[in-house]
C-alpha cells in the first residue's frame, strides 16, 4: 500500500497527551502541511491561532466545556490547541477551513504527533469572551470559529481501527 494511503488509513483521534509540549520543528511540519490544504480559487482563507500558552489553552477548554456543558477538559490535556478560524467573506471559508483541519491532523500525523478535531469552535468565538480573544490577537472579530485541533505526543494507544461502513461509496455507472 501507498505511504500515504496508509497513513491515512491509520490516523486516530488521540485522546490521551503528555504534558510534553511539542516540538517546534514537528509543530512547523504540521502546520506546514495545513497551509498547502486546497482552498476555494486558492484565497488561502483560513487563520490558524497557535496556543500553547497554558493559561489561555486551559481558557479555550473552560469556554468549549461550558458550551458542552461539562467540567471536564474536553482538550484531554493537549498541550497545543490549533484553532482555525474562517473569514466569512469568502463563500468557501467553513470548507477552507475544513480542509487545513484535516491537512493539520495527517501532517501532525505524518511527523509522530498526535491529534484531534474538538468541535463548539464557532460557538466559543460567537461568544464575548470569543471576541475578546480575537481582539487579543489582533484579529478581525468578525472571523468565525471552525476547528480546534488539539495537538500532542500521544500517551496511551489509540482506539483500533473500525471497519468502514458497508454503503460508504455508492457506484453510479
């Protein structure tokens, strides 16, 4: 089978970190990867915000645990959190989006880290305290949240591959 293809086929959501803090060379691969994902005509749309501060990754998991209604980490305590935003002036900015998510999870991947897509990012950065860090960040607060990608060394295996569903491709001949 093809590297990549195999890759792919064996990509897992990590749900369990060390507190280890990634490395900036397996960091810079990873999002290298997310800036080459296809955007609508090429506008190269998507922001991704870096966080590895603790205090604001352990922000972004209290606001995403309050809109689930939870008080555990729903970060699994990643140290890195990715969060992608969209400019919604461009038609395509929620598939842009998507697609540098997805790019993100196969190059972190690719390069031994571990990864997860946690949703609720668009309710988070509706929100004030959403704004605020936009404005934090010196961002336009009219962006509109589409991921956050949870990023680590993974600390305990991932759950097996499930066998894909038997009417995932349907053939019109």
């Amino acid at each position: 089978m093809n590297n990549t293809i195999e890759l792919l086929c064996e990509r897992r959501s990590v749900k369990s970190y060390k507190k280890e803090q990634v490395s900036e060379e397996l960091l810079q691969e990873a999002l290298k990867a997310a800036t080459f994902a296809p955007t609508g005509r090429n506008s190269q749309s998507p922001v991704m915000v870096v966080v590895q501060k603790p205090e604001t990754v352990a922000q972004l998991s209290r606001m995403n645990a309050e809109i689930m209604g939870v008080e555990s980490d729903p970060f699994y305590g990643a140290p890195t959190v990715v969060v992608i935003l969209g400019n919604p002036e461009h038609s395509t900015w929620l598939e842009d989006g998507c697609l540098v998510a997805g790019n993100l999870m196969n190059g972190a991947a690719a390069v031994g880290l571990g990864s997860c897509w946690i949703h609720r990012c668009r309710p988070m950065f509706e929100s004030a305290e959403g704004k605020a860090l936009l404005k934090e960040w010196g961002l336009d607060e009219n962006l509109v949240g589409v991921a956050n990608i949870i990023l680590g060394y993974q600390d305990a295996p991932a759950k097996p591959r499930v066998a894909r569903k038997e009417d995932y491709i349907v053939r019109i001949r």
